[in-house]
C-alpha cells in the first residue's frame, strides 16, 4: 500500500547540503560544539559516491554518469547517478539520499528490522545514505552492490534533552556469474580487513548477516556469493561506527575493480551470456520481492527511478532451468544455496 | 515469510483427476446426486488448458509444450505446460492446479481479498484453477493473461451440514507493447460479450476491477490495457458463476488469435524491441510485487517453476526512461496512465 509523502522535485543544482541548518552543528549525543554526526555522514557519502563514480568511468572507458539531483518537499533530498549502456558496465548506479521529515509507521516498520517496538502515530526521522549497484555487461565479471546508511528518529518533542535514537546499516555484496575463487577471496579478504581494524567479532557476524539477508526465500538459495551485511547497529560507540561504516565504504574499490579489470575482456560464449542473465533474473526476485530497502522505497512513495535502478539492464527467465551436474553455472548455483567460507 | 507446506513432487503420469473420491460425487451446496462443482470445474479447466495449448502450437508453428506432472503431499496437484523459445511466442504457459489440504492463516490472508474476516487457525480448503501467461516474440504482438479459479473452504468440522464457503475468481487481460486500436476494441467486444450472456452490469464492473487490480502502484500506471477480473464472487447463484467462469475461460482462444495471426510477423526495429522488453520489465514488477496468485504461491511455498513462469523470456529496465511525446510508445504509456473505455 502506498503511503502518502510528497513527490520529489528535480534541482537544477547540487547544494553543498542537504541538512537544515541546526542539522550540522547539532550533535546527536550531547550538546559539544562537534559537527554532528548526521553532517560528517553526509559528507563521507558524498565523497564516496564522486570517487566511486571517478573510479566507474575511468575503468568503463566509454560510459559516463547522467546525473539527477532531487529534493523532497518534505525535507532532504539526493544525487542519482547512472552509467547506462558503457564500455564495461551495462548499468552502474550510485545514489545518495538525506531525508527527514516524518515518517508513517507503516514505512517506518519497513525500515526497521526489529518491528515490535513501533509505536503507534508518526515517527520523525533523518535517513542518509549511499547505495550502488554494478551490473558490467561481461558474464565473467561480477555484479556488486554496496549500501551504507545512518538513521535516527528525533528526540520525543515532550521530553527535551531525551536521547534520540539512531543506528547504522550496509554491507558490500559480490554476485559474480562463474565462480573464480581467486576473486572471491579477495573479495572477501578485503571485508575482513575493514572489519578487523574494528572488532573481531564484526567479520564472521555480518558475513553469515549477508548470507542470511540475500536469500531468496521461494528459491532456497542466495542471490550470490555474499560479503557484509549489518543493520540496526547500535549498541557500540556512535563514533566508532561512522569510522567502521567510511572504512567500509572506501574499501569498495579495492574489492571490486581488480577483479573488474581481471574479467571485463574474458572472451564469452551466448551460453554464458544466458546464464550471467538468468542470474539477474535472481537478482530482480531478490530486490523485488524481499529487499527492505527496495520495498521500502516503493512503500514510502520514494524516487522510483532511483530505488529500481538496482535492477539489470536485461534480465532472463527460463522455465525449470537446471544447471548440468558439475558444470560451472551449477558450482555457482551450489555456492548460492550452500554458502562457504571463503578465506 | 515462507510458510511450511511440503514440497510438491514430479509424477510420470496425468491423472485422470487430481480429486479425492468423496470430492467427485459431492455437492457443495446440497446433498444432490449431480456431479460436485470441484468435479465440474477440475473438468473444465482441464479442457481449456488442452484446447488453449493445441491452439498455440498449431499457431506458434515451431515449439511444442513441455509438460510436467506433479502432485502435493498435502492434498492434489497439477499439470504445467510451457513452451519456450518457440516461432511466435518466446514463452506460454498454461497451468491447471488442483489442490486441498489446510492451509496457515497467514496464506489464506494472502488468497483473499476480504483478509478483515480471518479467523485464526488453520484453514482447511479447496483450490483449483487454470492460469496462463502468454508472451509473443514480436513487439507488435501483444501478451495475453488470464486465469480462472475456484476456492472452498470446508466446512467447519464441529458443525456438520453448516455451509462451507465458497467462490470464484478469474479474469483475461492483454498487455500489448504498442496499441491497435481495433486490436483492443475486438480484445474487449469478446469480454463484454461473454459477460453478457450473464448479467448487463457484469462488464463495466470487472472491467474497471481489471483497471483497478493490475496497477503498479509505484509507476501509477497500470501493467497494460486491461480486460476483466474479479474475485471473491459469490454473491450469485454457484451454477450461474461456474457457467461464467467456463464462458470467459472459453473465449480466451478468440479473443487473442485473431490478434495474434495479424501481428505475429510484422517487421520491427530494435527501438521496437527494446520498448517490449521495457514493458515486460513492467510485467516483472506487477507479477513480483503486487499479483495476489503470485505472493500467495511465494508464501506458501507452492511450486516455484510453475508460478514464476508468468515471468517474461526476457525484460529489461532502463534509467528513467521518457518515452517521445505524441510517440506509439506515450500512446501506450497514457492508456496505462489513464484507462479507456475501449468499446
């Protein structure tokens, strides 16, 4: 069902913020004169997405990025980028959002993991966030998503100086085709490292999250090979985590264009090809049907063009397809049902 | 959430039916001799599915239906029949299902649109249904969906001779890439006349529940140009609905031959093609997020291969994709907008 929030409007110019003005030096834990987290965030994501997309085309060649910028009447707004149709990738997206503004609490429940403490009547919020998928057009080269996110409802207007709560979320996935383990590991490896400076713990836990997040519950498998995933955190330091979220986000072209630059010229058969587009296939039932961030933005009436630019250029479904027993689309196919650890 | 039914399994041969023996002789409403509607109607769609797929392959010239035969631990089963690849069509499936077992709350919630009257508990109950999408090759060629269906629920074991509950619903809708007036006009002058046969307000009323039903709430446009649905029917007499169901169910190979044989080789461009396939990512979107028979067989875990074979051969999503206007493609897009009256 459709919740009733104002469309967004396009801008013909990028601000250099889209917080309010008590947004950036508001501190979220107390009154030091400290730029807010809400603020700091806003500008690792946007640094994030001008470098991701510098990296993108440099790499594509040929594509380059159609930029939108957009605003919410209802407070906030955001940056979409898409690279359709290049050199290397059939479609890379990356956005950044920073909203607020008040919250249903149907869509409210959508973005929250934990629904049983929703209370009833409308929710204020504050939502940034950065968000990418990868598509390259070669079935050897792997897709990859990254999302990294910074959320908080505002402190109970009847209680002043009451802590308002917020939490972070994101992950970095790897959906390849074919399997090269070379790539997965490395892939991963670089997961763990980010994950590592901070806490031990933080790896092991939000692989299996990842694992546990892609799954195609109708298909009892994965959307792919997995990576990190983590949401609702809030329980350690707030700095702490906005340091362990930029680490994150600035590992993502270390683990994806090596391996990018690796496979974008492997020579490929049509059986290749039909097999990377079954496989995104997957990944339009996985966003569709089950990712909170896509069903969350249908619900809220968010950028449609911005929320489904997760979807492929091109897609395929094939009735009752079974990879042959052993082959290299089924060793995939069995990485997505079984996951592994990889390093 | 998945909900545990068990796992269809394949069988190697067709049943002469897939109901129990007290199913066949029982009357639903009374305890006459004639043959039960569960019979009646298992028989029915039966035929429509023999009649539709012999009508297909004669037309498509090229491919021929694979069928598999399975059955349900719980209760019945079904016959799926695709065929994919084929000279005219790149994929028609036609689907008969047949089954009973009880079923979680939550599933029947899912089946029916009145969901406010849902006791808690299990819910013991009777499907049966033929349901069937058709996807042309070429772009001129419109895609055909219809699907008829009969449901009970027992009656209530602690109250013997109380009447069980029971209805109908169904529809036929045509989802061209690009409009032909007289296409449209004839597709909906075989509706209206089928439904007037039986009661004058039948088709305004499911026409404008056809517009209604297949809207994709997110894009605020409809997936094509309607047709008839309905659902829940049970306000009339049970022999007059069965009769209806059969009328409709029976018209669905005049309603979209004709239109077929006359576009099936017009020549096309690629901008042709990639405007197909950009609506079949439309089709996607509908089938995966709002189509009632498809979340519901997604929740009960009903058998994958035979629900998601709604899902085009192929699809495609563009960035922001604004068709020209005054173009064939806006004239489309403003009929899925905005609804006509076609006849």
């Amino acid at each position: 069902m459709a919740v009733a929030i104002e469309k967004e409007k396009p801008e013909s110019e990028r601000p250099d913020t889209f917080l309010r003005e008590t947004d950036s030096s508001l501190s979220s834990s107390s009154s030091s004169p400290t730029t807010s987290v809400r603020a700091r965030f806003e500008k690792m994501i946007r640094e994030v997405q001008d470098s991701v997309c510098e990296t993108i085309e440099k790499t594509d060649g040929v594509g380059k990025f159609k930029e939108d910028v957009w605003s919410r009447p209802g407070g906030g707004g955001g940056i979409s980028r898409v690279l359709q149709d290049g050199g290397v990738w059939e479609k890379a997206g990356v956005n950044v959002s920073v909203v607020y503004g008040v919250m249903p609490p149907e869509a409210y429940r959508a973005a929250t993991a934990s629904a049983a403490d929703v209370k009833p009547g409308p929710v204020p919020f504050f939502a940034a966030g950065i968000s990418s998928v990868l598509h390259p057009k070669n079935p050897f080269a792997p897709t990859l998503h990254f999302n990294y996110r910074y959320f908080e409802t505002d402190a109970p207007k009847d209680a002043p100086g009451a802590p308002r709560s917020w939490w972070f979320g994101g992950g970095t996935d790897f959906t390849p085709a074919y399997i090269f383990e070379e790539d997965v590991k490395h892939f991963h490896s670089v997961q763990k490292n980010a994950c590592d400076k901070f806490d031990p713990s933080f790896y092991p836990r939000f692989k299996k999250w990842c694992d546990d997040y892609f799954f195609i519950k109708h298909r009892g498998e994965r959307r792919g090979l997995g990576g990190i995933f983590f949401d609702d955190l809030n329980n350690y330091d707030q700095e702490m985590l906005l340091s362990f979220a930029t680490e994150c986000a600035n590992s993502v072209i270390s683990a994806y264009i090596p391996v990018i630059e690796k496979r974008k010229d492997t020579p490929f058969t049509d059986h290749n090809k039909a097999w990377q587009q079954l496989r995104r296939g997957r990944y339009v039932e996985f966003n569709l049907v089950y990712d909170r961030g896509t069903t969350f933005g249908l619900k809220t009436g968010g950028r449609i063009e911005s929320i489904l630019v997760s979807l492929p250029l091109t897609a395929r479904w094939e009735y009752d397809h079974q990879p042959e027993v052993g082959s290299e689309e089924w060793k995939l196919l069995d990485a997505c049902i079984n996951p592994k650890e990889w390093i």
